[in-house]
C-alpha cells in the first residue's frame, strides 16, 4: 500500500484549501513576540558516551510558555571552523529524546 495517494507530479504543486482562522497572523506575530522576548536560558552540558566519532550535549532549554524542552545534540568529533548543516527532529509528544545514543545516525 502507498503511503502517499498522489502522483510525484501532483504532490510538487498541491496547495491544500485550508480555511485559516480571522486572527491567524495576528496571533503568530503575538506568539513571535512573545517568544523574542523571553531569555532561552540554554544549557549544553557535555556527556560522557562511547562513541568517540561524536561529542554529545544534553541540551536544555525554555519553549514556548516557559515549558522545559529537553534534547541531545550531536556534533562530529573532529570538525572543522566552519558551519555545518543541521538536522532537528521533533519526536512529538510523549516519545520523549530516549538516551544520548538512540538518534546518532545524522550526525
């Protein structure tokens, strides 16, 4: 069974009619706003685990309301200056990051 119900050239132009709420963009720039103005407070607090082609931090920082979120970030052991690219998975609610070497395969 496919997981998708359109063809590849279909999917490349679908643009879903979405009815948006009256106050849509006034209540992103609100929420925007507010998050901007609010100190993060992030932490990276480098943990000790066995793979030594990565440097591993537990990250912890403040979402939006001042929730908690919690995550792990890694990064190549032996990287150069300059920039890398990025992945940022969101696991949803209740799955929770797992342990520090459950999701290394990007990195």
């Amino acid at each position: 069974m496919p997981l998708i119900d359109f063809p590849l050239s279909e999917l490349r132009t679908y643009a879903p009619d979405v009815a948006e709420p009256d106050d849509f963009d006034e209540f992103w720039a609100r929420t925007l706003a507010e998050t901007r103005s609010v100190d993060i407070e992030a932490t990276f607090t480098a943990v000790d685990q066995p793979l030594r082609t990565l440097e591993s931090y537990d990250v912890t920082f403040r979402g939006f309301g001042g929730d908690t979120i919690r995550g792990w970030l890694h990064l190549p052991a032996h990287r150069g200056p300059e920039p890398l690219p990025c992945v940022v998975e969101y696991l949803g609610y209740g799955g929770g990051r797992g342990l520090v070497h459950d999701r290394v395969m990007w990195a």
